[in-house]
C-alpha cells in the first residue's frame, strides 16, 4: 500500500485531531488507512498500543506492514484496440493495458485490478490478474460501459493484494463520450476480422 494514496488533506489535519473519543480515533485511522481494508478491531490495537495517538498508530501500522514486501508491477502500454477513439454514450467497449512483474519475485495467487476512484463505467469493478514470474508482461482487459452523458471521463485503477495493499503502476481510464463515437465499432470489427482469420487457420 502506497502512502500516496492516502488524502494528503486528513494528513495535514493532525495538529487539529484533538478528539479523545476512541470510537472516533478508530473511525479516522481506518479513513486516513482506507486502501488496506483495516478493520475495527485491528484499528483499535494500534491505536492502544500507541496511548490512542493516532499519528503514532499510524506509523506503527507502517512498520508492522514494511516487513512484507509488495509485489512490484509497472504499466508497460495502453494496448486497446481504436485506443485515442471517442466512445458512443451508454456503449460496452473494452481497455487493455500490457503489464509487467518488475520485481524479483513471482506474483502471488489472488491479484486483482481494482477500480479505486473516479467515473464509474458500468458493473466491472475489478478483474482478476494471473500470476507472473519475474520480467514476465500480461495483457490485462476490462469491459465497461461508457456513461450517459457526453464529454471526458476518467477512473482510476490498481494493482491490489488479497489483503487489500495497492501496489505498482496507476492505471487510468480516459475515454470521451460523443454522440459520433466509434471505437465500439472497431473493437467489433477487429474481433470479427480476427475470428474469420482463426477459421481460415483452423479449415
């Protein structure tokens, strides 16, 4: 999990934290420590552990967490088929993004690409990821659904662990919305194009 993450903004507001309600306490660790899925009762152990100090409970979870290493993972292209192609509104079309295990270790079962923040475009909200030696590069796709309203739209996606750490490379959705929109069209066209050449192959 990334501290770039966090709201920069809950962090600048510590010296103005001076609630001593511990359900409180416990409310704010787990927002300012949304990306690692924290739950109440884990909340409440660093807090205690730390005299209800939550800048302290903060970085104790840090440390707690340094220990086991993430996984490394960086966006090596944005490989969609029309990519640059505006979308129709209310349309299914497909992202596809390369990406490769930078580190030393291979990947471990139960990876996801998870949508974290921005447009909604439809019902996908993560896809899950295979697992990948080190150096080895996979091509991840999710479908959306392109919103109803015209004009630009972007959402925000990561890498994320079982246990709910973020990891690697920002992936970002940028589409833009237009009555003209063609690249549906493409994606159907090209996956039409490349079954008949499979069928050629195959007879």
């Amino acid at each position: 999990m990334d501290v770039d993450d966090f709201d920069q903004h809950l962090l600048q507001q510590f010296s103005c934290m001076g609630t001593t309600d511990k359900d409180d306490l416990v409310k704010q660790l787990q927002r300012l420590l949304a990306g690692s899925q924290l739950n109440e009762a884990t909340a409440t152990f660093f807090l205690d552990m730390n005299n209800w100090n939550l800048q302290a409970a903060i970085c104790s979870y840090f440390d707690f967490e340094s220990p086991f290493k993430l996984p490394s993972m960086s966006l090596i292209c944005d490989s969609t088929i029309g990519e640059g192609e505006s979308v129709s509104p209310n349309t299914k079309f497909q992202k596809s993004w390369k990406v490769q295990n930078s580190g030393n270790e291979s990947w471990p079962e139960g990876l996801c690409l998870q949508y974290t923040s921005g447009a909604v475009m439809g019902d996908c909200t993560k896809v899950d990821v295979p697992t990948l030696r080190p150096k080895e590069i996979t091509e991840i796709s999710v479908t959306l659904t392109s919103p109803n309203e015209l004009g630009v739209f972007q959402s925000k996606w990561r890498m994320m662990t079982p246990s709910g750490s973020y990891f690697g490379d920002v992936i970002w959705v940028i589409i833009t919305v237009s009555e003209t929109g063609t690249l549906a069209v493409t994606q159907q066209l090209h996956q039409l194009s490349t079954s008949q050449s499979n069928d050629v192959q195959m007879s």
